[in-house]
C-alpha cells in the first residue's frame, strides 16, 4: 500500500470511527437510558442520557487545544496515533459498562466519564485529520483529499446505522434489548486498532517536516494561534457554520421530527435518512471535483444562495406528510449540504500558517460544533414547540448560509491583499 493510500486509509478510519460511535449512542439512546439510569421516568432518564451525549460536544474545544499543541509542536503522526486510542478504548467501554442494577449511580457517571474522554478524542481527531489529508496533497487534488475526511463521516453514520439495524433485526428482541446492542460498541474497539496499525506505518507530514527542518514550527501553538490567528479562528468558525448547522438539524433533529411532528413510521423516518447520508456521500466527490477545476469561492457562493433559496420550499415539502414530497424535500436539501461540506475542510485548511495549523483548524471546526452544531437540534425543537411553526427551520439554516457566505467573501478579499502586499 502506497503512503497516500495509508494516509487516506488512517484518516477515513479515524474518522468513520468516531461517526461510527456516534451513530451507535443516537440509535440506542433508549436502550442506554433504560440501562444506565433507574427505572421510573423514561422521560427524565432519556434527557439525561442525550445530556450526556451533549457532554461529549463541551470537550471538543480543549481537545482541540490538547491535540493541537501535540500535533504543531511534535508532528501530525503522533496526535492522530494518540487520538485514535482514546476514541476506541471508550467506545468499548460503553459495550462493557455495567448497568444501574449493577454498580447504582456509579453507571451513568462512568458513562459521563467516557463521553467526555471521547469528546476530547474527537476534538483532536476531526481537524487534525483533515489538515494531515490536505498536507499530503497536490495541488490538483487538495479539495478532494480534504472531502475524504467529510465522506468517512457519511460513511461511518451510515454503518454504525445500518449495524445497529441488522442486529436487531437478527437477533430475539429480548436478546438485543439486554446485551446484543453491545456488540457494535465492542466491534469499534477493533476498528480503532486496525487505524492505529495503519496509522504507526505513516510517515510524518511533508509540510510538518519542511516547517521542522527550517525551524518554523512553535513551542506554543495553542498561545500563538489564539494570539496571532485569532481572526482566522473567527473566518473558519463562520464558514463552518453552514456545515454544523444544517448538518445536525438534518441528521439528529430531522428524523425525530419526520416521526413526531409528521407522524411517520419509525421505518419511513429511517429510509428516508439512509437515503439522504447516501445523497451526500454522491454529491460530495463531485464538488470537491469541480473545486479543483473550476472557481472553489464562487462554487460554495452559488451553493450557499441554493440554500437561502431553498429553506422555504424545504419546509412546505416537509408539511405536505406525504412520503414523496418529502423525501423530495431530503434528497435535494442533503445535495446542497453535500455540495458544500465537500471543499470546505480544505478552504479551512487554508486559512492558517503550518505552525499553528493542527490547533487553528481543531479549535475552528470544534468551536463551531460546540457552540453551534450540537445546540442546534434541541434549540430548533425548542423555537418550533414556542412559536407553534415551524418555520425557524427555515429562518436558522438561512443564518448559516447568510454567515458563511460573509466570512467566504472576506476570505476571497483577504488573499487578494495577501497577494498585493506580496507583490
């Protein structure tokens, strides 16, 4: 195997694992809740258990600072080698934890623990990746390594799905409900060893490794970052947040809703979203083709107005409850969103120096998740039951567009006087 092709195997691994995980906790919330929690109140046992999860998204920045300063300072090799671990240990351990009955109270706070480790994994792993993908390019190709990264994350959502249906469909009802929902914890575990193999065979970073040798990296990325690029930090959270925000409202708000709000069948609600993650795992190399041919700012600027354009349409598909409009309604909305999560990773990228590349990157799209992404799902439930509509789908999603397509333009104005102060 080529190191390109290592590099690409590591990194969608690394990746899909954590998607892997995240996709088992939303599909077997009820079964968590039930297990770790004492019997009595579903309800109250089930907000606990999403609050936990939302646990996970508090740490995301530190770990964005921990691995950042680890992968500026030491190299890329070692902080994905080290991210990787920690993203597969906990997720067997939620397989392994005992239950309520088991240990008492002791089970939802070791299940508070192993979120907040993995938050920290994934707050080091999800930028880190795409900066080591990107620095392994070419010039031809750099939005299309970049998308890889955005391409495992479909992938790993959809298998840790698709796993999670096939076993319960498999195996007595009983069974899965009391230790079969364990299995595709524990299957991750080895996952994560198998990209930690791969990852010990790379070599390290060629821009890392240029920087080192002409002694431009940092003995405090973090400190610099934060001081020296602070304002980039701000562009990528910006033209971050047109990813993070319909992202979440399409893959965790979006199926409850079809279920609750619109009355469809659990089954329906889950076709039309395996459909929607295959939509874009479609659409997403075709962008990231065209961004490496064609004008990459004017091809997200025109997407970013189909998004404005389309928020209403996407809302009166979905209010007409029949199962083809609106899975109308999904399949072209996961187009757009595909078109635009594709090239975005390497534009990001981009956007910083080598030396504080791993942490502006990490703390950029970790920042925009935090604050952004992993709110956005419980803040539109919240507007959508107060103002009895639902057009505040609609109204955020056309923020993020309207966000991201300032920051875009201000980064297009930035490089110009970049290369005029150059000439």
């Amino acid at each position: 195997m080529s190191q390109v092709k290592r590099v690409i195997a590591s990194t969608m691994v690394g990746n899909g694992l954590e998607w892997y995980d995240y996709a088992l906790y939303g599909t077997f919330t009820a079964l968590i809740s039930k297990h770790f929690f004492p019997q009595g109140d579903d309800a109250v046992a089930l907000i606990a258990t999403f609050g936990i999860f939302a646990v996970g998204f508090l740490m995301r920045p530190l770990g964005a600072m921990f691995f950042g300063y680890i992968g500026d300072r030491y190299g890329r090799k070692n902080a994905l080698a080290l991210s990787i671990l920690l993203m597969a240990f906990p997720t067997a351990c939620i397989g392994l934890l005992p239950t309520y009955k088991e240990i008492g109270i002791w089970a939802p706070i070791l299940l508070t623990l192993i979120r907040l480790v993995q938050g920290v994994a994934v707050g080091g792993e999800f930028g880190g990746s795409i900066v080591y993908l990107v620095e392994h390019a070419s010039r031809k190709n750099k939005n299309q390594m970049g998308s890889l990264s955005m391409l495992s994350m479909l992938i790993g959502l959809l298998s840790g799905a698709m796993i999670a249906a096939g076993l319960a469909h498999v195996m007595p009802q009983a069974d899965f409900d009391i230790w079969g929902w364990r299995i595709p914890f524990i299957l991750g575990f080895f996952i994560g060893i198998i990209g930690l193999y791969i990852r010990t065979k790379l070599d390290e970073s060629p821009v890392f490794m240029e920087a080192k040798e002409n002694g431009h990296t940092s003995d405090a990325p973090v400190k610099e970052a934060l001081r020296q690029n602070s304002k980039e930090i701000l562009l990528g959270i910006g033209i971050y947040l047109a990813v993070t925000i319909p992202f979440y409202i399409q893959t965790v708000f979006m199926p409850s809703f079809m279920v609750k709000f619109l009355k469809f069948s659990t089954s329906d609600a889950l076709l039309i979203f395996s459909l929607s993650l295959l939509t874009m795992m479609i659409v997403a190399p075709i962008s990231a083709w065209l961004s490496d041919n064609k004008d990459r700012e004017v091809l997200l600027k025109v997407v970013l107005i189909l998004y404005v354009a389309f928020a209403l349409p996407y809302l009166y598909l979905l209010e007409a409850k029949t199962f083809a409009l609106v899975l109308t309604s999904q399949i072209v909305f996961s187009a757009i969103l595909g078109a635009y999560i594709a090239p975005i990773p390497t534009l990001v990228v981009e956007l910083f120096p080598t030396k504080t590349r791993y942490t502006g990157m990490s703390l950029a799209c970790n920042l925009a998740a935090a604050i952004f992404g992993g709110t956005a799902p419980i803040l539109v439930a919240k507007m959508v039951t107060l103002m009895g509509s639902n057009s505040p789908i609609s109204f955020y999603i056309m923020v993020a567009a309207f966000s991201s397509f300032f920051c875009i333009a201000s980064v297009r104005v930035r490089r110009h006087r970049d290369l005029l102060h150059l000439v």
